[in-house]
C-alpha cells in the first residue's frame, strides 16, 4: 500500500513539474514547430500577458491578450534597449498599456495553452501569418492589407480627417504626419506627428479647452498617435501639447491661473517624479495634465483626456 502512494505520488510530482513548463514558466524556452515571428511597429499594447518567452537570439517575447481581441499579440524586447521601458520586469499575468516601436525577429516554437487557443501570432508589418504546423483555433478575421484603407478600431478618423477638424478649432501641429492617410504599414521612423485614429470624443475636448481657455490660434500639438511614446496610441485620448518655454504661453498661463482660484477650472495636485500635475474639472474636457519635465526632453503638456 505504501509503495502505491509512493508511486502514485511520484507520478503527480511529475505531471505537475511538465505542466509548470509547459502552461506557468514565463521563461521556457520552447522546442518544436518553429516558426519566425515579427513583432509589428507600433503595434498598440494594452492587454493582459500570458507568456513571457526568452528566445534564442536574447530577446524577450510577451504574449499578450489586448481587450476586445480573442488572439493574443505577440510583442518582442531587445534587452538593455531603452525601448524597453518598464516592460522586461513585468511577470505573467499582469496588465500593461502603451505603444512598440521596435522591429525584431525572434524565432521560437509554438506554444499551447487551454481553450485550446492560439498561443502566439507571428505577424509582419500587421498583417497576421498563419504559416506554421498544424496551428489550433481559428484565425483572426481581421488581416488588413497594407496597400488598402485600415479603419480605426474605435470612434474615430484617419489623419486628414482628424487634422482638419483640429484646424477648424484654431489647433495647429509642430510636424507632419508619419505616413500616408488609410495605409496600415507603419513607419520605421517617428520624426513626425500622427492624429491618425485619435478619438473623436478627444477631438471634441480638445476643441473645447482651446475655445474655452482662449487659446484658439495658440495651442500646438506635439504628440499625438505617432509611435515613440510609452503611452500615446491610436485610439488613445492621449495628446502633447507646446508649453510656454517653447513659445506657446496661452495654455500654460490658463491652467496655472485657473489652479489658483477656489472653483477653477484646474486643481493643482502637487509635483510629482517628472512635473508638476494638475486635474481638469471642467467637464467639457476631463482629464490628467502633465507639466512633463523630464531630462533630455522639450518640457511639454502631456494631456490624458477621460
């Protein structure tokens, strides 16, 4: 009877020691059907992460599963780059949001876990790639082609659109745009600014603060849905705007005038690791600014509208 539990119980420790490599690990090197996956330029982030792979070539792979989506993205780092943000320390399970701008390759091996679902998506330039071996589940429907119009995937317009409404409220931009309007290829360079796919409700309240604060005419976006920044993205009510250093004072001088009164527009929260915040309580245009002064950058208003 003894030697049965034994047994039995040896049996369990092994099974559980192949299922922690196969479903838990974030750091299992997989074998197998291989296959090369290419991480996407700017391809949004947001999401949950079920695996985090190190790959032959020393990156470091995360799937991620992003909200709406029933196929994970698969997102590939470059350690000791400083694209990597805060994102190498990040374990399974956790939920991270902003925006990729590298381009890297990474080959390894398909990867299983219990729906039964696909587990990786190899993609190249956001077109999805179902060419491996006897794949699982079903693929994504959505598989835009570079050279057609790509929707958002929210409320909102392509970028002529998008800057001619912005025009209209008076709001002018430092930069071009990063590509042609309705391509879903992306840039591999980021010198540029994107209104692409930026909310129409954002766009609203953008318009709002400019005919509100009297600003019309003065306010200049620095950042929009380009790629280069940890939290812009498409889809994102996320914008930079020019601070009064850089020669646009109307804004900055409405906020910092408003914080002071008792029922202003704007309450000052204090300084915080790299600027001074203030929050919004006008509800036509709800949200965090950022007085953003970090080091190695151009002191600029980081806007997250609600």
């Amino acid at each position: 009877m003894l030697k049965n539990r034994l047994i039995f119980t040896g049996k369990l420790f092994i099974i559980s020691i192949v299922l922690f490599f196969l479903f838990l690990s974030p750091y299992n090197q997989f074998s197998g059907s291989f296959l090369e996956v290419e991480a996407a330029l700017n391809m949004p982030l947001g999401g949950q992460i079920i695996k985090r792979v190190f790959c032959d070539n020393g990156a470091v792979l995360l799937c991620l599963i992003p909200a709406g989506e029933h196929l994970p993205n698969p997102v590939i780092f470059r350690p000791g780059s400083s694209d990597l943000y805060e994102f190498y320390s990040i374990t399974v399970g956790a939920h991270i949001l902003g925006t990729w701008e590298r381009y890297d390759v990474c080959k390894i091996g398909i990867v299983y876990i219990p729906g039964p679902r696909i587990d990786i998506v190899g993609t190249s330039e956001g077109e999805l790639d179902f060419s491996w071996d006897d794949p699982i589940g079903d693929p994504d429907p959505w598989d835009p082609d570079p050279e057609k119009d790509c929707p958002c995937r929210c409320d909102a317009e392509g970028e002529d659109e998008t800057r001619a409404a912005l025009r209209a409220c008076g709001i002018s931009f430092n930069k071009g745009p990063c590509r042609v309007d309705g391509q879903c290829a992306l840039p591999s360079v980021c010198n540029c600014t994107n209104l692409r796919c930026l909310p129409r409700r954002t766009v609203r309240q953008i318009c709002a603060l400019a005919e509100i604060s009297g600003c019309t005419g003065d306010m200049v976006i620095t950042g929009g849905t380009e790629c280069g920044h940890s939290t812009h993205a498409e889809c994102r009510g996320i914008v930079d705007f020019r601070h009064r250093d850089s020669g646009s004072a109307c804004l900055t001088d409405y906020i910092e005038n408003e914080a002071n009164k008792d029922d202003g527009d704007f309450t000052d929260l204090g300084q915080g690791r790299i600027g001074r915040e203030y929050r919004s309580n006008n509800p036509n245009f709800p949200g965090r600014f950022l007085d953003e002064q970090r080091a190695g950058y151009i002191r600029h208003w980081h806007v997250e509208f609600r």
